[in-house]
C-alpha cells in the first residue's frame, strides 16, 4: 500500500527551513485516538531511567527530560520505565538484537529481549501508541570495532542498513502481533555529535546513520496503516544548523561534565557521560537549556522535548 507516514517524512523534510520546521511541529489538530497507554522499547534515547537516571540532564525540577515523556505528557499518561512500574522498556546501550551491549554490558536487554518481555506478560491494543527509537547503541559499538580494525568502514555502512532492517523487523512483528499505533524513530546523524568531531570519523558515522535509516524506512515500506515514521535526524540536523532558531546558543559543545572511569555510553573510558549528570555537573556558567548535546552522544531535556512536541503533532496529524 502506498506508504502514507514516508508521505509525512517527505512533508516534514519539505519543512527543513527553520521557521516552517518549527510551524510543523507545532500543530493542534486534535487526534481521533484516546490511548491509555504508552509502551516503550529502545536505547539510550527512550531510556527515561531504567537504572535510576536518563542519558541527559538529570534535572530534579519536574520538567520532563525525554522526548518519550514528552510524548506522553500530551495524554496525561506516563512513559516511566519498567523499573519503576511503567511501561518504558527502553534501556541504555541496548542493542537490537546483538550482545553485549555498546558499554560491553551482556545483561542489558536487547530491543527483541525488551518485546519478549512485553509479549510474555501483555498484549497490545487499539488505545495504545507504542513508541520505538534505537539503533545509536549499535552506531557506537560498530564504531568501536572499526576503530580496532575489526571492521572496514564500507562494511560498516553496510552493517548498519541492516541493523536498520532489524529494528523494522521487529517492528512488523509487533504490527503482527496486534500494534495499531507504532510510532518508529531512526537515528539521528551521529555525524553532527561532538563525539564524531573528537574522533575524526563524522563522514564514516554520517553514511552510518544514513544506512541505518534507509534500511528502516525501506523494509517498513508497507507498514503505512498501523506506523508513523518521526524523523529525529530531521530535528538534530536543524538543531546543530541553525541552533538559535530553536532556543539554543551551542550545539557543537556537551553541557556536562560528568566524566565516567568507565564506558559508560560506549565510546570509551574516562568520557562524559550524561546519565551520570546533574544540574550540579555542568560546564561553569552553563544554562544547559541553551545547549543541544548533554554529552559527546546524547542530547539535553530541551531538545529531547521539542523533539517530543514534533512528534505529537505527526501522530495527531495522522490518526
């Protein structure tokens, strides 16, 4: 069938210019589903603290620090994850399918592994919006084997469109197994991280996270009726190209300091890692509202939220 959420990208990418991205992602047209619930899977990006802490800022005012909850907070529902009650599966560093996870972490649930877990103990329904964002955990491991020379850099892109197709396949399996409202992000430009700049590689991590997004897109070609595609590449790349135009004043730079000892976000040791991070561990002076990146991967609470805000309007647009 015709493919109507790539309609919707194709639409948002018409958007690209500062001012009419901003107008698409700010619509009130009022969405005919009422869900009662929200359900999660995914990596560091949908992760809202399954081990105590997100991958940002981790503000203890109240605001909302991922683009998960954001999502959610339109309804009135919650994106809290699993660890704490709700139905957020998401989990820092977790892979698709492979272990161990980017950090190295064997115990850390895969994106399959977190579906398994819903499956074996919940169905899904109509009044449901199942939200899905993973891939960078397997963009940062990749990485790490290219840079030990376990892994050239065209089989690298290569690897990478198929852990695109991966995600997608996970995603028709919960289409099968009765989702009505799967809302699916890529990855965003790896490419444009401060990560990529510190090591060299942001044309080897952009190819990589366009291959990632071509394999999903493609393979969930005739998945139009129950997905909608959010493009977070499409908000980074505006992001870090015109930062001012989205309320921020840095985008090449991470916010906090909050330096690990470990491999903490599996691009090394002795990196900053924003799980770690609080308004107390912040770059002297900074206002971490006005910068895009929270560490060398990871982005902050407000571009996480006005990601979150794009992505309600694109569902409410749709159903």
């Amino acid at each position: 069938m015709a493919f109507v959420w790539m309609r919707r990208s194709l639409l948002a990418a018409a958007c690209a210019s500062v001012a009419l991205l901003a107008a698409c992602g700010s619509s009130t047209v009022d969405s005919a589903i009422t869900p009662q619930r929200v359900v999660v899977f995914g990596d560091a990006v949908a992760d809202t603290g399954q081990k105590g802490s997100a991958y940002t800022v981790n503000a203890t005012d109240g605001s909302l620090l991922n683009w998960t909850t954001q999502f959610a907070s339109n309804w009135g529902l919650s994106a809290k994850p699993v660890s704490q009650g709700g139905l957020n599966y998401a989990q820092g560093n977790a892979r698709i399918n492979a272990t161990p996870d980017a950090a190295g972490n064997a115990s850390t649930p895969t994106v399959t592994a977190q579906i398994d877990s819903f499956l074996a103990s919940q169905k899904f329904g109509s009044a449901e919006f199942v939200l899905v964002n993973a891939g960078t955990a397997d963009l940062i491991a990749g990485m790490a084997a290219v840079q030990a020379g376990q892994l050239s850099s065209a089989d690298y892109q290569a690897q990478a469109r198929q852990w695109g197709e991966a995600l997608a396949a996970q995603v028709i399996r919960m289409v099968n197994a009765g989702a009505q409202h799967v809302v699916i992000s890529g990855v965003y430009n790896l490419g444009k991280t401060p990560w990529a700049t510190a090591i060299g590689q942001t044309g080897v991590l952009e190819a990589a996270s366009t291959a990632f997004n071509t394999g999903l897109k493609v393979s969930l070609k005739d998945q139009g009726k129950q997905v909608q595609y959010v493009d977070l590449e499409l908000y980074v790349n505006a992001y870090v190209n015109a930062p001012g135009s989205y309320g921020f004043d840095n985008a090449t730079t991470p916010v906090c300091n909050s330096v690990d000892a470990n491999n903490g976000i599996g691009i090394g040791t002795y990196q900053v890692n924003s799980a770690l991070c609080t308004p107390s561990t912040l770059l002297a002076g900074a206002d971490y509202n006005r910068y895009v990146f929270a560490d060398a991967v990871y982005l902050t609470p407000n571009a996480q939220r006005q990601f979150g805000t794009y992505a309600v309007s694109m569902v409410r647009n749709r159903w």
